[in-house]
C-alpha cells in the first residue's frame, strides 16, 4: 500500500496535511520546512529517507502549515502553533504511543512535544537538530541579519538559480549536482519567499533548553560534525541538555546526509538499534496486552531500573499513585513480583536500549 495523505484541522483551524506509508512500530516526523508530501518522494535526497523510514515502520509525517499541501494562507508562524499542529496530526492518526523523530528546527517542536506528552513518546531522535535558534546563540548582526531574510523572500519562489543553489549546498555541499537541484526544486515548490521569512524569523527565536531538560524517553542525537547548516557545538549542547541523552557524531560536510558516504550507514544502524523493530512490537502488543498508556509508562522506568520514587518523581505523581500502578500492571501480566515483570517488560522490547545505553 502507497502513501495515504490526509488532513486534519490544527487548534487554530488551519488545515495541515499528512501523511501514512509503510508498514510496523509508529514512527512520527514533525515537520521541517523542506518537505512537500507529494513531491518528496520524486526528489532522490528525500527519497531515500523514506525508503529507509518504511522499510521497518509506519512513518507519519505532515506538511508545516504554509508549506507543502498544507494551508498556505496563514498569519502565525512559532514554535507554540508548530507543536499545536503535531498534536492534531498525531491525534487525527490515532497513535497512542511512539517514536519521534525531529530534524532541524523539527527537532525542537519534537523536544516540546516529547516534554509536553511523555506518556506518548517512546523514543526521541533528534537529528541535525538545535536547542537554541540563531538569535539565542549570540550576539547578531541585525543589518546583515534582515539582508539574509530580504534575500530569502526575493529568491525562495522564484527560478532564481543562484539563491538555489547557495541554499542546496549548504545542506549537501558534497552531494551531485542533480541532486542539489532536486533540493532547490524542492524549496521552491514547497513555499513562497514570504512564508519561508516569517519561519526563519520565528525559528530564530527558539529555544528550548527548559523542555529539554524534561524530556523523560531514551534520546538519540544524531549530528554531523561539519555541519554547515548548523555546527556541531549545537548538536553536543542538546545532547547535553535532555538527561541521558546518547550523542552520535557523523563524520560528514553535510546537514542531510548523501546515500554514497559512510555515515550514511552509520546513521542508519544507529537508528535500527535505538528505535523498537517489528518483532518487538508484535511481543509487546501480546505479552502486554491490556496495559493502558500509563501503565506501559511506568513499566518501561520498571524496566529501565527505575525505583517507584525515581517514576513518581519523573512522572510528577505521588509515590501512592506509582505503588497502586504497579500493583494493577502485576495483575495484568499474572507476575508475582519486579524482577518477573522487568523479564516481561524487556522480551517485549521495553527498557532495553536504555538499560544498554
């Protein structure tokens, strides 16, 4: 079965489109401002994520609004209706609980909402991603600033070949040539120069090291180490924020990685490692069948070798509340005592990444 697309309604009432394909464990994407949903798939740096995201997974994935097939006509461009437009589409797709993955400034909108629903995320990758947007970095240079944005607006929906280009090698600067204009052909199909602005102005303002600190899932930070995008210092800054969080440098020039260099395969093995397979899906759908959000909660800390006072303290419930879960969750999977319920837990796949990391 090919792509299913589909539209949901944000808070707001702005409509964002979406995306189902593939077939396994739920994996979300948040949005990134390079994407298109019909057309990813017909560009070759895109498409060969893809492949590789269905290959193991059900991927889904949405247009940001004012891109892609998503409402162009919008007003409001922040990282607040960003995670807004996340919660609709994973509601609208009925996931209960998954892996999310966040690229770029997606990567923030993933930490949000990772720190805003930690009974839902059960893995969080963040890939080429910041804590900090460009304008909580350090001092900026106002008048050179606003000319970087006055050129995006001219040049990003326009056959300006230069401006093109300048921004495909930035994110593959070792890539084809064929395949850097399939990246600038898909910036220009994706938006207009005006919608591209008013992100960039708002991208430039995140900044969540608050909420990475909450984040309460294994992590995986995947960054390439000349990365001209986006340096790698912001790579080792997140990783340093969300607790427990595994940095993985990837020996690289570019921000999306090309299919032809070693940590290509790097990154991919990374990713198959971290994130729940198929068969620990279809364990964890039987041997723990019954077990509500929270409590599959709770069972993976269990498992992670948490005691019932470090889960209450991430969970910010009473330590009672954790004791009363427990009891339930013994119950369900007919165990008589910890060690037994940590047994269940991990041959379903839960707790064990972290207990290896």
């Amino acid at each position: 079965m090919g792509q299913r697309i589909r539209f949901c309604t944000s808070a707001d009432g702005t409509r964002i489109a979406y995306a189902i394909d593939g077939s396994g464990p739920p994996l979300v994407r948040t949005a990134f401002y390079l994407s298109h949903l019909e057309l990813d798939w017909q560009c070759p740096p895109w498409k060969r994520y893809l492949e590789e995201y269905t290959r193991h997974h059900t991927l889904v994935r949405h247009d940001l609004r004012g891109f892609g097939l998503s409402e162009r006509e919008v007003a409001e461009q922040s990282l607040e209706v960003w995670v807004r437009d996340l919660e609709s589409v994973v509601d609208a797709a009925g996931l209960d609980r998954f892996a999310l993955i966040g690229m770029c400034h997606g990567g923030a909108m993933a930490i949000e909402y990772a720190a805003r629903h930690p009974e839902r995320v059960s893995r969080l990758v963040l890939y080429g991603a910041f804590a900090r947007g460009r304008e909580k970095r350090g001092p900026v240079d106002a008048e050179v600033s606003e000319m970087g944005l006055r050129m995006v607006e001219l040049g990003w929906g326009s056959y300006n070949h230069a401006f093109r280009q300048v921004w495909a090698t930035i994110f593959q600067p070792t890539s084809t040539p064929e395949r850097q204009q399939a990246l600038a052909e898909l910036q220009y199909q994706s938006s207009t120069g005006a919608n591209a602005v008013r992100l960039l102005r708002a991208s430039a303002q995140i900044d969540v090291r608050a909420a990475a600190a909450k984040v309460q899932c294994p992590t995986l930070v995947l960054h390439t180490t000349r990365n001209r995008a986006l340096p790698f210092e912001e790579g080792r800054l997140l990783a340093s924020l969300i607790p427990g969080a595994r940095l993985v440098p990837l020996d690289s020039d570019n921000h999306l990685l090309t299919d032809v260099e070693a940590a290509w395969g790097e990154f991919w093995q990374e990713l198959r490692t971290f994130l729940p397979a198929a068969g620990a899906a279809r364990a964890h759908a039987g041997a723990l069948h019954g077990l509500t959000a929270r409590e599959l909660d709770i069972l993976e800390r269990i498992a992670r070798g948490l005691d019932n006072a470090q889960i209450a303290a991430q969970l910010e419930v009473a330590e009672k509340t954790v004791r009363n879960t427990i009891t339930r969750i013994f119950d369900k999977l007919a165990v008589e005592n910890r060690p037994q319920a940590i047994v269940r837990a991990r041959e379903a796949g839960l707790g064990v990444t972290q207990a290896g990391a």
